[in-house]
C-alpha cells in the first residue's frame, strides 16, 4: 500500500494519535496496551494524542482527549445500534456525522492513528463507520486497524451481524493498515475477514510500570541497553579487596566469551580517601581494559549518565537492579553474613556464590562454586545453573522480546515510519 502523502525520509519524531472506547484509569486489557504505548511513545520524542470516549485525563506528559460520543457505552448510540438491529439504519446517520466530524479536527496535525479494537467490534458503529470514511481523505493521516479480536470470531455470532451494516466489521478497508496481536488471532482474522496484508505485533509489558522503577533506573537501563542484553548480572558489592571483584570480572569474561551478550553491574562505592582502596579500583579498572569488557561491565561508583549527572545509588536503585536482573553474583573471600542472597531470594532471583561458610548458611538451592576454580569453569556452571531455571528462562524471554520499548524500537516505529513514508535511509 502506498503511504498517504509520502514525507523525505527522516528521523523526526512521529506525530501518532491512539484511540479506543476507553484510557485508563479504565481498567481493561486494551486500555492497559494504550495507556503503555503512549507512554512510551512520548519517552522515545514523539508527540501523542489520545482520545477516547470513557476515562480520564490521566497524565499532562501528552494530550488526552475526553469525549463521550467514542464510548461504547454512550447511551445515543446504544440506541441508534439497537434501531440498527431491527432494521432501522437511518438512526446512525447523525452520530456518525457527529464523530467525522470530531475524528476530523483532531487528526488534523497527526501523522498516523492506531484505533485498537474499534474497526471490527460492534460497540459504537458510527466510530466504526467514521473511521473508515476518514480512511477515504487523501489528505488525512494514515489510519491502522489494532485489531485484537472480533465478535465473528465466535461459534455462533448474533444473527444481526449478519445484516446490513455490521458486516461492515467484516470488510478491510483497502486503505487502513491491519495489525494483530499473535498468530492464531492472525488466523482467524485472516479466516473471517479476509485476506489482507496483516502484520503481527505482540503485546509487551513496560518493566518500568510494572515495577514502579525510579526514574534514574530507567535512565540506566536505556543507557546501557539493558533490555536487549542476554543476561544482566547484578553485584551489590563494596569495592574492596574481600569482595574478590577480579574473580567477577574474569566470570563475566568467560561468559562473554561462551557468546553471551552480558552486562555486569557492580553498584558498591569506594573511599576514595583510601590509598588501598583507590588502588585497588585502579587496578579493576585495569582488567576491564584489558579483557575488552568496557562494554560488558558497568561500575557505578562512578557512573555518569550521558547528560553529565551523576548517579547516586540508593536502596530503591538497587532493588530496581534486582528486579531488572538475571542473576546475583558474589564472588567474597570473606563476610559475616549475605544479605544480598537474602534480598535476591525474596524476588526469586537466580544467585551464583563463592563456597563460604556465610553463604552456605543462608543459600539454598544456588550455585556454589570454589574460590580457586577456573573463572571459565564457574562461568560455564553459572550457565549450566540458569539454563535449569525455568524462571529465569521465562524472565528473559520476556526481557528481550516482550518488553515495550524493544517491541516498539524494533516493530512498531519502523512500521509506523514505513506507512507514512518516513523510512529512514
């Protein structure tokens, strides 16, 4: 399909309307999938607008838009539907005017529209049946069907859908685009309604919603691409001698080199004020040169984020990098108790230790492994170990493939650019 008045390729942000019967604080499935694209739309530099016929203005980070004509339970069109039913049509006339009319001055300055689940479900056919006309401007913004399911879909769907107009919600209009959640809704949207050029593009989940993450948190994970990583390596260590950090560092080498895409994240400070102790972060700073780890490990003593400011660890920080993680790793000679085994038991994080006598104390069902084993056979046992937890292999399948903003960096923007005919080169 060729884009509605195709634009030079370009990185500029995308002007992207939403719209659905109903925004948060609704609480519903399509309206969580909204409410997260828009969000993470707004992060990621595009303007957002979304209108909806139930809900409220749940944010001022971008517009959102309250009107009651969308709803699907909009007490107007109730009835005209309900007339429909019985064969009177002429009731939709008006409100579909009516909604022309709305979807018109507010798609003016927008770029492309993604109307989640209204195109084929019966709830409110003017909205149906105004969208589709707007698809009909040639000056109008791109429109995408989100379609996630269809009352056709069941064994026997009501007689009256059968009947002028609503086989309407049958029909794909030649000039809107068709996107699906998952491959068996793709089969059956391709069995019932034809078959047009669908794309499929999951669902994800935002790790920063679900988890309340501090601000700065998201800020680091987006920074060091924390989502898109193979395995996230936690270590909530002090730096100094006992901790055994070099012993990490060269796991973290194995790892790397058993072809992993892995990030270690060492949070602990050190005095700076202490000859030993500057040397001794001196010299870990020499094995991550040296083993080509720059881009593997990250020692937030004395991380800066791009903007130049610095990151201050604090107890919700390191929750967060916790909850983001696939594994603790503590690599002490000495300590009087493990804490950190505790905390990461409590969110059923995966743990890989040293065999001392603190840690065999509190551990259980983790991996163990000695102090004087080859860095490269413990990191081989750590895989081993995660390849047997079923919870973590879910966890990072999720992590890479099902998280928003990789959904969206990697599907969905370049969909949208392709349509309107911002491509980049």
């Amino acid at each position: 399909m060729t884009p509605k008045n195709p634009k030079k390729a370009t990185d500029a942000p995308l002007r992207i309307g939403i719209i659905h019967y109903s925004c948060p604080p609704v609480v519903g499935g399509v309206e969580e999938i909204l409410g997260r694209q828009a969000s993470i739309f707004h992060r990621m530099g595009h303007s957002v607008s979304v209108l909806a016929g139930m809900g409220e203005v749940y944010t001022k980070d971008f517009s959102v838009r309250i009107e009651p004509v969308v709803s699907s339970k909009n007490t107007r069109i109730i009835k005209a539907q309900e007339e429909c039913k019985k064969g009177h049509q002429g009731g939709l006339e008006r409100p579909t005017n009516r909604i022309y009319r709305l979807l018109k001055d507010w798609s003016n300055k927008l770029d492309v529209i993604l109307a989640h689940n209204v195109l084929h479900m019966p709830f409110n056919l003017p909205l149906t049946l105004a969208l589709r006309r707007l698809a009909d401007s040639e000056t109008g913004p791109v429109i995408v069907n989100w379609a996630h399911d269809s009352p056709y879909f069941q064994p026997n769907p009501p007689k009256y859908l059968n009947r002028p107009p609503w086989p309407v919600l049958q029909h794909l209009h030649p000039n809107i685009h068709h996107v699906t959640v998952s491959e068996s809704r793709l089969n059956l949207f391709k069995k019932h309604c034809g078959e047009a050029s669908w794309k499929v593009i999951r669902n994800g989940i935002d790790p920063a919603h679900f988890f309340y993450l501090d601000p700065k948190s998201v800020k680091l994970s987006e920074e060091l691409d924390l989502y898109s990583r193979e395995l996230v390596v936690v270590q909530p260590s002090r730096i100094t001698p006992r901790k055994n950090l070099e012993l990490s560092i060269h796991i973290i080498r194995g790892i790397k080199l058993l072809g992993y895409n892995i990030l270690f994240l060492l949070t602990g400070a050190y005095d700076p004020h202490e000859e030993r102790a500057v040397a001794y972060y001196h010299r870990l700073k020499y094995w991550i040169n040296e083993l080509e780890l720059q881009d593997n490990i990250a020692v937030l003593a004395e991380y800066r984020f791009r903007d130049r400011t610095k990151l201050v660890p604090d107890r919700i920080f390191i929750r967060d990098l916790y909850l983001m993680a696939d594994l603790l790793l503590m690599t002490s000679k000495d300590e009087g108790f493990g804490l950190p085994l505790l905390e990461a038991g409590m969110i059923k994080l995966p743990i890989a230790c040293s065999r001392i006598a603190p840690f065999q104390e509190v551990g259980k069902g983790i991996c163990f492994f000695e102090l004087d084993e080859p860095p490269l056979a413990i990191a081989g046992r750590i895989i081993e170990y995660l390849a047997r937890t079923d919870t973590h292999k879910m966890y990072r399948n999720v992590m890479r493939k099902y998280v928003w903003d990789v959904v969206c960096k990697r599907e969905v923007l370049p969909f949208l650019r392709e349509i309107t005919g911002q491509k980049p080169d």
